[in-house]
C-alpha cells in the first residue's frame, strides 16, 4: 500500500484544505462594523442616553402618600385579610380551572 505524506485524509471524503492564513493587514472588517469616524459608536451611544434621561425626566414623582400607605399595610399582620384571601384565592383557583378546561378543548 503506498501512503502519500502530502495528502489529507479529510481532503479524500470532500472537506476542503485549509488555505494560507492571510495576515491581520490583509483582512478586513465586516462592513457592518465600519464607522464613518471613531466617534460614531460614541455619539450612538450618546444618543442613547439622553433619550433615556428624557424619558425618565418625563415620568411623575414617586408619590409620598402611597409609598407611607404601602409601608403601614406591608407592616400590618392581617393585611390582607381573612376575606381578601379568601377572594383572591377563588379567582386563581377560578383562572386555573378554566385554562385547564381550555387546553382539553385543544
């Protein structure tokens, strides 16, 4: 049986040989990451930024009064009480059978 040294196995069952490795000043950037100048990607980002300091400049301050009434009702023991657990309990076991009635219907 004759072995020839310079051919590749893989080269035999279809996959190509690798070719030379091109040098760093040979290859270039996908086009879709060239900038028009260094900056671009700053000024996008930039850009970024104030409309999300606008938006959050446009939003209503947090009111006093609800937070004060969210933290006496998170430190009161009956809260929520016998019968809003109760009621809230049946409109989740409520939900919960009907979905599962609607996925038999599937």
């Amino acid at each position: 049986m004759d072995v020839n040294p310079n051919k590749s196995p893989l080269s035999a069952q279809g996959i190509p040989k690798p070719t030379a490795k091109k040098r760093a000043s040979e290859v270039s950037p996908p086009k879709s990451s060239q900038k028009s100048s260094p900056l671009e990607g700053v000024k996008e980002d930039f850009a970024l930024h104030e409309a999300i300091r606008a938006s959050l400049d446009a939003m209503p301050e947090v009111r006093r009064n609800l937070v004060e009434t969210g933290r006496e009702l998170a430190n009161d023991e009956n809260y929520p009480s016998a019968e809003n657990l109760d009621e809230l309990s049946s409109l989740a076991l409520k939900q919960f059978v009907e979905e599962r009635q609607g996925n038999r219907d599937r």
